[in-house]
C-alpha cells in the first residue's frame, strides 16, 4: 500500500491523535490514503469509531511492538 499522507502521533494520548486525525483527513483528498502511527491503545477503539461516524474506511489495522498502525481511506466526495 502507498499512502498520500502519514500522521505520526507517536506519544500523544487521547483525545490528540483523533483531533490531530481529523485534520489530516480533511486536508487529504477524496479517496487518498492516510497511514497513521501511534502508540496510545485507545486509538484501537476510538479510529475505527471514528471511520465508522464519518464514513473513511479503514482498509488495515495492526499491532506491532505498542505501536499502533492503521490505513485510512478517505471518502469518495
């Protein structure tokens, strides 16, 4: 996968990486790919709720070693 657009919110807790994720999202363009990298395990509930609310999907998730890795894409417009 080749993503557009990284969010590296490594070390910030909630609610900073979902806000910080809001950001990216909106300045990506309709369909591009965001990856994001974080290490708070909230974000394992509160990404996918947040794809889920505003319709991006989440094409991967996964752990490795704390640290958290997902795949967005972002709507179609």
């Amino acid at each position: 996968m080749t993503e557009d657009a990284i969010l590296d919110a490594t070390g910030l807790n909630c609610p900073e990486p979902v806000m910080m994720l809001h950001q990216h999202i909106r300045d990506l363009k309709a369909g591009g790919l965001l990856k994001v990298i974080a290490t708070d395990p909230s974000t394992q509930r509160d990404i996918p709720k947040f794809c889920v609310f505003l319709d991006h999907q989440l094409v991967e998730q996964r752990e490795d070693a704390g640290t958290y890795l997902y795949w967005i894409r972002k709507k179609a417009q």
